[in-house]
C-alpha cells in the first residue's frame, strides 16, 4: 500500500496541556481520518526521527535538531506567555545555590531541559550536576523523591506537584514559563506539531486542519476540558481551568519570535546547528 493510501499515524501527548487540541477528535466532533498515537514527548520526538509516525505534536528542540526532515503546522503549537504551571524546577534551595548539586531531570523532555540548561548559565549563574530520571506523576508519589534535592518535573505530575494534589517536600518553585519571560521578555514555544517531508501534502493538510478545527472547538469549550482534567488529575476546577486558559494554541509573530530566539541561543550553544523555519503549505 502507498503512502498516499493508508492512514497517517499522529501523535498525541497524553498529558492535559494537549486536550484543547485534540478534545473534539476524542469526541469524534471532528473526523481525523487518521491513527492516534499516544507517547511522552520524547517518545513521539523519536518515533518522528524513526519515520514512524507521519505527523505529531514534538518538542521545540526535536524540530531544530532535524529541521530538514520536518515541516512545520502552521498556526498550532503549546505556549506560554509567562507562567506555563507545567515545567517547573522544584528545589529544597534557591535555584542560584543549586552549583555542583544533583538536578534530577525529567527524561520526557528535550525542550525542557535544554530550556534549564540556558537558565542555570545565564540567570541562576551556578552549575549543577543534571542527571536524567523519571518524573512521571507515579514516581512524583515514591517515597524516595523526598531525597532529592532538585528536579524538573513537566506536564501533569508538575501541575499536581504545584498545586498540591500531589504532596510536595519542596519549599522552592520555578516555573520555566516565567523564567523565560523575565529574562527575555518574550513568549516560550515548548511544542510544536510537525509533519515528515516525505508525507503526502493532502494527507498532512487534510490533518492539518482537522487539528485546528478541533483546536478552534477546544478553546471555546475550555470548561468542559478542565472538567476532564479534574477528574484525571485530581487537581482542583479552578486550578485546571487557570491552566488551560493560560497556555496558547495557536503561532503568532510574538511567539515564533520566543522560537527563532530560544533557537538562537541554543545554536549560540552549540546545542543545534543553525537551521531555518520551514512550513507545510498548500502551494
């Protein structure tokens, strides 16, 4: 069967931060005509490096790592503008005095930790030790997270940790979001859907925009999606309903101009080579 005729596999992250944009497929509001794939974000960043999912919501940094194998969705992504509530470091101390102390860092981001990365070294001005762990909601819950003395938790388990529906023993709080924005000034693009080149156009367009008409539904059905995730998370109405609302869906010039800088400084880095923005078009 060739290409152009069997079922595309898009991914899905399966934390609360993806329902607006995928609620009304969920509810099969909106036709997809296609295979959802469920996977952390590093997960689905690999199995689009494999060439096994044709288009898929990444990190930030897995477009830039590979951008010649990628095309951009236009007008949809994750983003913050200040606080995001859902990639934090929590820490028994200051940030500034976390040098030569081990960070345990989530293995379920790329984006994020290349994110703290930048913000030891040109904000908190101090070097700790990153070691990659798992920081999922059931590892949040071990009794043995008590000892650490610093992580970053992302998604869901981040959100439960800071709003207490998971028990937190750290006294310090960072939210990435607003670090980003204190430092720069600009919105923080976390996520980002992308297609393979190799993909057929109709069939990515066709994706394309039933993701945005489910993301156009999910935004004015913000209520409904933080009732869902109340009853998945057990954090509070409110503090899911703050959440939803205070994340952005969709590409603007302010927020590409987060993107293109947050590349820049990881290409400054030497973290990824210089690369180019490049999107899926009907042309």
């Amino acid at each position: 069967m060739s290409d152009a005729a069997r079922a595309l596999r898009v991914g899905r992250i399966p934390y609360i931060n993806c329902y607006p944009v995928y609620g009304a497929v969920d509810r099969r509001i909106v036709p997809l005509g296609a295979e959802l794939v469920d996977g952390v974000p590093t997960a689905l960043n690999q199995q689009m490096a494999d060439g096994t999912l044709d288009v898929s919501v990444v990190s930030a940094v897995e477009y830039a790592r590979d951008w010649e194998r990628y095309l951009l969705l236009p007008d949809l992504a994750i983003s913050c503008d200040g606080a995001v509530r859902s990639v934090m470091l929590f820490s028994r101390v200051p940030a500034e005095q976390l040098g030569g102390q081990q960070v345990l860092v989530s293995r379920s981001s790329m984006t994020s930790v290349h994110l703290l990365e930048l913000l030891f070294e040109n904000v908190w001005k101090t070097k700790p030790v990153f070691v990659a762990g798992d920081a999922e909601a059931s590892d949040l819950r071990d009794d043995g997270s008590s000892s650490i003395v610093a992580r970053l938790v992302i998604g869901d388990a981040a959100l439960m940790l800071g709003t207490g529906a998971i028990a937190s023993p750290y006294e310090h709080v960072n939210d990435l979001g607003l670090e980003w924005k204190k430092w720069t000034g600009l919105p923080f693009v976390f996520a980002v859907w992308v297609a393979q080149r190799t993909v057929d156009t109709q069939q990515a367009l066709a994706v394309h925009a039933s993701l945005i008409e489910s993301r156009n539904w999910g935004l004015k059905h913000l209520d409904v999606l933080a009732a869902q995730a109340h009853e998945n998370t057990g954090v509070p109405p409110a503090a899911c309903s703050e959440y939803l609302s205070g994340l952005d869906y969709g590409l603007s010039y302010p927020h590409l101009g987060g993107l293109t800088e947050f590349y820049r400084r990881l290409t400054l880095a030497g973290k990824v080579a210089p690369g180019r923005l490049a999107f899926l078009s009907a042309a």
